[in-house]
C-alpha cells in the first residue's frame, strides 16, 4: 500500500533497502482520457518489471509492484487535479506524491532514488501553504514560483462545517420551564447567530490544529490565507501558526482559480524569495573567499560521501551525466543506463540530504558559477 506523502524529504529515502524504484508521470489533460494516463502508467510499470527482473524471480517482483498495481486498478485515484505524479518504492514501503506541476516521464529502477523532480518542487525557497478559507469550508493548496495545486486531505481533515459538527448546527437550544402550575413553556437562551458563532469557533480552531499538526509542524513553510477579510479576521484571532502570513489575499477563494491565486502570492512571496536567493549566494561567495566552498563538482562529490556539506545550490535543468562512488565520491561517466537518471547532480541532492544538509534548487541566471552546483561547507 502506497502512502500518500506531503513533506519533503520523506523517511523512505533514508532507508536502507535493496531496491530503489522512481517512477514520475505528467498527468495529461487536454483531449487525454483518465484511460489513457492509466495505461501510460502501467505502460511505465511494466518498464520497472522489466528492470527488476533482471535480478528478481517472477514472484518477487510481482510481490514489490503489488503497489502500483493496485494504483493500476484504482480509477478513482486518476481523478485527480494534480499535473504530475511521484512515486519512490521499496520492497518494504513507499510513498506517492500528486504535484502541482509536469514532471519528466521516468520508470526507473537504480541503486539511489531519482529525487530532482521533486526537490524542485519541494525546496523550502519557495515552498508555502493556501488555506482557502470559507464561513463553512476550505481547501489547502501548496505551491511554489511555478505551480499551485490542491492537496487531496485526508478523511479527518473535515473540509466542511457539518462534517466536523454534524447537520444540527446554529441552532436553537431551548429549555422547558413550568410557570404557575400550569405545563411546561419553551424559551430560547442562545440565539441562531450566537450559535452560529460558536460553530463557526469550533470549525476554525480545527483547521488551525489540522494544519499545524500535518504540515507546519513538519515543513515550516509559510501559509497564506485566500478568503473574505470578516473570515479571515475570525481565523487570525484564534490561530496559534506562527507560520501564518499576516497579509492574506482578500478575496474569496471560490471565486478564484489557480493561476489567479498564484499571481497573487508570488506578488507578496516574490521579493521574498529574492531576497532568501541573495543572501545564500552571497554567503557561499563569502564562504568560498575564506575556502570554505566550491562549485567544483569533483571536490563538492567528494565533499558530499564525507558529510561535510551544509548547503548545496543545484542548476534546476541541469544534467550532468554520471555516478557518484558514495564511499570515495569519485565521479564514473561509463556505461550509463540512463543519462537523464544517472545524474550527479541529482545523487548530489540525495547525499547532501542524507546528510542534514540544505538543498536549493536555483535557475541557471541565479547560481554563483557556471558549473551546475555551488557548495558551502561545514568545515
């Protein structure tokens, strides 16, 4: 059973296990049938059976794949608003991802996990959290500088009012009294609006719990607000998320899409991100002036198996052709199965994570040097 995942990086990909299976698919929509993203999909299934046969017997691979063949099967699954899927495999667990954005088409099965993909989706840069608040519902989106998508919730997140409180709310609580002997008379306490509020309370304080405990908690991105101002003073006055913007987008979410949401967070997010962008190039400059940092990618390879790096600046469409040794972080070229997978950069961003270290995915007009990567070091 896969699990689905929304934090970066996930458990599986420090774990210690014998197969290691990527799989990334676009998610087509325009004049694409559910059908046919089904069938490309096992059509990328069977790629990764092929592979695993190699070295597996029937049984065993079947017993890996179980997984994505349940996904295979599961129709409700594709219908989704995602643009692209991510799955990491093992034989013991594994993760999926539904993201905001196209991804390269890839099945593949190696000896380190494809995570690029996903770091450019993920990277705490430009990584935030929509709340799209109502009076009685909301959704949450993620996003970064180039996407922005829903996140499918869980079953206890109670997206709407009466699912959290049931159908019976807002309203009159009545209490019997007898007056001179005679039957008891009905009189009302709390009025519709009273109640109302209290709900409205009640709805908004999980919300707030809900967020903090499977999202802020884990990532420490920023959340936005998307909704009307008399909404969003409510949640304010009772939100205990220090990772809540203070300027939120006053308008109704529901009157919005997805682009139009984007366009007005980047406008509040941009100079932020700027500014995160300068100061980390500006301390692997200062870094590199007392030799404490390089971009050549041999002395970064080799930096990386040894654990001494701190933060590694990586050139989102960037490719560079080979593996790296994780015991001496020699840099082979031969006999690749695959250029694209067989990245160094790529195994760079899983070492360094391995490692604690920090990842930054930056445009190529962005990065200090010409090389693909940029490394600050821990000593």
């Amino acid at each position: 059973m896969l699990k689905r995942e929304y934090h970066f990086p996930p458990e599986i990909l420090f774990s210690d296990s014998k197969v290691k299976i990527s799989l990334y698919q676009p998610l087509m929509k325009e004049n694409v049938t559910v059908k046919q993203n089904v069938t490309r999909f096992k059509n990328l299934v069977g790629e990764i059976y092929d592979s695993l046969s190699i070295e597996f017997s029937k049984g065993e691979v079947e017993k890996i794949l179980k997984p994505l063949y349940e996904i295979g099967d599961d129709l409700t699954f594709w219908h989704t608003s995602a643009k692209g899927l991510a799955i990491l495999l093992n034989e013991n667990e594994g993760v999926v991802y539904e993201l905001g954005r196209d991804v390269p088409e890839v099945g593949i099965v190696s000896d380190s996990f494809h995570i690029k993909p996903l770091l450019r989706n993920y990277q705490s840069v430009d990584h935030y959290y929509v709340l799209g608040l109502g009076k009685k519902n909301y959704k949450l989106f993620e996003g970064n500088r180039y996407s922005i998508s829903e996140i499918n919730l869980g079953e206890d997140a109670y997206t709407n009012m009466e699912d959290l409180l049931g159908t019976d709310v807002g309203g009159r609580v009545l209490n019997a009294g007898g007056y001179g002997g005679k039957g008891p008379s009905f009189h009302g306490h709390n009025s519709k609006s009273e109640e109302e509020k209290k709900d409205i309370e009640k709805f908004y304080r999980h919300i707030d719990k809900y967020i903090i405990d499977n999202f802020s908690k884990e990532d420490q991105a920023p959340v936005f607000i998307v909704g009307l101002p008399e909404n969003q003073g409510e949640f304010r006055r009772i939100s205990k998320n220090p990772l809540l913007v203070k300027n939120g987008i006053n308008k109704s979410y529901e009157a919005m899409d997805d682009k139009d949401i984007l366009e007005e967070i980047w406008t509040v997010l941009e100079p932020s991100f700027l500014e995160k962008t300068r100061v980390v190039v500006e301390k692997f400059n200062t870094a590199q002036a007392n030799f404490n940092a390089s971009s050549d990618i041999a002395q970064v390879a080799k930096a990386a198996v040894e654990g001494r790096i701190s933060q590694i600046m990586i050139e989102a469409d960037r490719i560079i052709p080979g593996k790296i040794d994780t015991e001496t972080g020699v840099i082979s070229t031969e006999e690749l199965r695959n250029p694209q997978v067989d990245d160094v950069l790529d195994d760079l961003a899983e070492i360094v994570l391995s490692q604690k270290g920090e990842v930054v995915i930056l445009t190529a007009h962005r990065m200090p040097g010409d090389t693909g990567c940029a490394a600050i070091f821990r000593y």
